[in-house]
C-alpha cells in the first residue's frame, strides 16, 4: 500500500498531517532552545544540560514508568499530554518578558517538564499505530510516520530564516505550542471518533495495572535484544559525523559553513528519497535484515568518509548516509509491530527509548574527547564499529531464527 493509498484513510490523513505539524514545532523548539541558551549565557556546558535534562526522563520513564505509559496508552490521553506540552512551550515567551533576570532558569524548566512530556507521548503513540491498519500494511504506515521527521529535519532549519524575520526567537515556541495543540485535537478527534482509544477486556485491565516487564520478552526474543543493543549503538556513534562533522570540514578541507551547510542539506534530502523509497517497496519477511543491512551501511559510510580527500566525495557520502537511515527506523518499528502485542510493545519500544536516549547522552559526553583530537580517525573507528556489530547482530539473529523455538517447545 503506497503512502497515497493510506493517506485515503481519514484518521490516517488526520493524525499523521497532525504530526507533521507537531514534529516541525519540535524541530523549531531544539533549534530555539539552544540559540536562546547560547545568546543568554554564552556557556557551552549550559547548552549540553539542556540535552541532559531532556533525555534524563526518557531513561527513567523506560526504567520505572511502565505503569504510568501502561496508563497513557489511548490517543485522548496523548491529547491531554499534547495540551501540556502546548501549555508548558507556550508560558517561555510570558516568562521570557514578565521575569527576564531568570532567563536561563526557565529555559532548563521548559526543557525538563517537555522532556517530562515527551517521555510519556514518544514511546507511545508508536506502539498505537498498528491499531490504524492490517497487518500487512504495517511497514508502509511506519514509513509515513517516519516521513515526518524527514519533512520536519528539512522545512524546520529552512523555515527558521524566514520566520525571524518577523518573529523574535523566543516566538518560535509559540508555534511549537501550536504545532501540540493540533495535534491534540487530532488525537482527541479520532480517538472519540473510532475505537483507537478504547481496548476490550483482557487489554485494558492489563494496561491499567501496568505494561509487562521487558526482560522476560527480550530472553524470550534475544533477537530483539540484539535489534535494540545495535539501535542503541548506531545513535551512539551518530555523534562522530554530529559532532566531527564541522571540524573535519575545517580542518582537513580547509571549508567553511557553506560546505557545511551543503552536507545537512543533501543528507536531509538524501534520507526523504530514502523513506519514499523504503516505505513503498515491500521487505516482506526480510525487516531484521534490512534493520542490520541499513545499519551497517550507514558506519561504512561515516568510516569511508573520514578517509576521503574530496569534498564532492564527502558530500556524495553524506546523501547516501541520508537515504539509508529511514530503513533502520521503519524495519525496526515494522519488526516490532509484527511480533509483539500492544502492550508488549509499548514495553518494549519504552526499553528502546530509554537505551536510545542514555546512549545519545553519553555520546554528547565522550565522543568530543577523541573527535577533536583525530577526527578522521573518530570517523573511521566509530563507523567500523557499527558495520562489524551489525553484521554479528546479522549473523547471529539468522542463525537464532534457523533453530527451533525453545522457549515454544517447553511451554508445548
């Protein structure tokens, strides 16, 4: 089913334009915050903590919170989540001008009480969307989610210029807090409308008390261990060409921001053709594959690039890194909704989220250390890293599936 035949679905229409605009508002609010953050302290470290403050309660949400995300698992209780977000993104600008001596304290306020937020609404809402089609139609609904976050990474940066023209930056989380509250309506909308909010029986009494433990289902399904590790490494070493990118540029190109510029530019062009593509061409069975496949593409490319001589080369590499990384998002979510349970998978994508946002964390922490000092070298270690992992999560994932399912056997 390609994206046009989906989009056809009125409550697929309806949620996803609404989160087009909720990921733009987001993408508006990262840039925002740090601009704010740098121009009001000029402190490099202030600027990490937000990140920090942030990620923080997606790890704790992922390790303690299960009963309260078991709780949050209908879309009219993501759309009072999205009307606190709205309410919390909008008071920076009140604050901003009624109590100015403490600039940088609501700053960190904000960040912390939407990183609060995002926490209950991000694992969530994925784990819903099966609900909206049939099975087989899975990994073209992912792709269209997906899709958002490469339309946000391109109109958001190309849209700021234009927008503080006639807007003070501080403004730009007025429209973050629209882009919420859309998206609350829509969640409200379609939830009262359709049973998206409103599970029988055995669901919802499990859900009221609690999502399952992950441990139990991740030694149950050691694959989707290894998927997670390996998802969590990737964002991990994300961080080399994040943070590398503007000193090897400089460094050893001798280039300044317009190269620079032009490598977000085609990798965020490079990764929209990459999801219409993945989200329109079948991968049947093959999604773990594809998972460790794209994975392992994308740290050949971050090594080959460290030892390019050619800025054309480099910006060639940075498309083809582009146009590999929504195969690695959509194959996992599409893995995950084909062998788990609602609220089997709301645990697990909670567990993810929670790696994901330690491993980012700690990269912001160490990765400057050794970048800085050898950056073609940082480029080079850190991508063969990942491609040999995911080629071992590969290789042992195909042979885990080849053998018999114990764990089946014993309950037989």
């Amino acid at each position: 089913m390609s994206y046009l035949r989906l989009l056809r679905n009125g409550r697929v229409a309806g949620l996803w334009g609404s989160q087009v605009l909720a990921v733009m508002g987001g993408r508006l609010y990262a840039l925002a915050v740090m601009w704010l953050m740098w121009r009001t302290t000029s402190s490099g470290v202030l600027m990490g903590l937000v990140a920090v403050v942030e990620s923080v309660p997606y790890v704790l949400m992922g390790w303690l919170g299960r009963r309260l995300l078991g709780a949050m698992a209908s879309l009219r209780r993501l759309a009072v989540v999205e009307i606190a977000r709205a309410a919390a993104a909008g008071s920076l600008p009140l604050l901003w001008v009624g109590l100015p001596g403490a600039r940088t304290l609501w700053l960190l306020l904000v960040a912390v009480v939407l990183g609060c937020l995002g926490a209950m609404f991000d694992p969530v809402l994925p784990g819903l969307l099966p609900r909206l089609v049939e099975k087989e139609h899975y990994q073209a609904l992912m792709g269209l989610f997906d899709l958002t976050v490469r339309i946000a990474r391109i109109a958001g940066p190309g849209s700021v210029g234009a927008l503080l023209v006639i807007l003070r930056e501080v403004d730009l989380y007025l429209l973050t807090a629209a882009g919420f509250l859309v998206s609350s309506a829509a969640l409200f909308l379609i939830g009262r409308a359709s049973t998206l909010s409103r599970p029988s029986g055995t669901q919802a009494a499990r859900r009221a008390s609690s999502l399952p433990a992950v441990r139990p289902l991740l030694r149950r399904q050691p694959v989707v261990a290894a998927a997670l590790s390996l998802h969590a490494l990737g964002i991990f070493a994300a961080s080399a060409p994040a943070i590398g990118m503007p000193i090897l540029i400089t460094t050893q190109f001798h280039a300044g921001a317009g190269a620079y510029g032009m490598v977000a530019a085609v990798t965020a062009t490079g990764a929209l053709v990459g999801n219409l593509s993945t989200g329109n061409v079948r991968l049947s069975s093959r999604m773990m594959t594809a998972y460790c496949v794209s994975w392992g593409a994308q740290g050949l490319v971050m090594a080959v690039m460290g030892a390019t001589q050619s800025l054309w080369m480099l910006w060639l590499l940075a498309a083809c890194s582009g146009m590999v990384a929504p195969l690695a998002g959509v194959s996992l979510s599409t893995f995950l909704a084909d062998r788990f349970e609602e609220a089997e998978r709301l645990s697990v994508l909670a567990t993810d989220q929670m790696l994901i946002r330690a491993a980012g964390t700690l990269s912001m922490l160490l990765v400057p250390l050794y970048v800085q000092v050898a950056p073609r070298t940082a480029f080079a270690v850190t991508g063969l890293a990942v491609t040999l992992y995911a080629a071992a999560v590969l290789t042992w994932a195909r042979r885990s599936d080849a053998q018999p399912d114990v764990a089946a056997s014993e309950a037989a």
